[in-house]
C-alpha cells in the first residue's frame, strides 16, 4: 500500500534590487527562488543552476520535481 504523503510548501516574498523574489520553502529546506524577468520567469534551484520558464506555475513545478527527484 502507499502512503499519501501531504507537503507544505511556503512562498516568502522578498525584495531584491528592487525586484521581487520568491523563495520556495519546505519546513527549513530551501526547494529554490523565481523571479520575472521580463514576460519570462528565472527560476534558481539551490545549486545556483537556473531554469527559465513561461510562466510561474511551471517554475514552481520544476522546484518541486527537482526536490523530489533529490530527497527521495
């Protein structure tokens, strides 16, 4: 049998050079931040390696598969 496991996911909000970041966190665990950039989105896991994406929703996809994939 599996077991369903539910996450809490939080989104901080800071302001970098002026610009809006969101930070991703999981309990203490960074998951990685997205910024917009232009009509595109940056998106920078924990390892400093950077995604871009159309839309933030994807980013935010992106960081939760990247976490899963390295925290199983």
């Amino acid at each position: 049998m599996s077991k369903e496991k539910n996450i809490e996911i939080q989104e901080k909000e800071q302001k970098v050079d002026g610009q809006t970041v969101s930070e991703f966190v999981m309990g203490n665990t960074s998951l990685g931040k997205i910024k917009a950039d232009g009509k595109r989105f940056v998106v920078t896991y924990p390892s400093g390696e950077e995604f871009h994406t159309s839309n933030k929703a994807t980013g935010v996809d992106a960081l939760i598969r990247e976490f899963h994939l390295h925290h199983s």
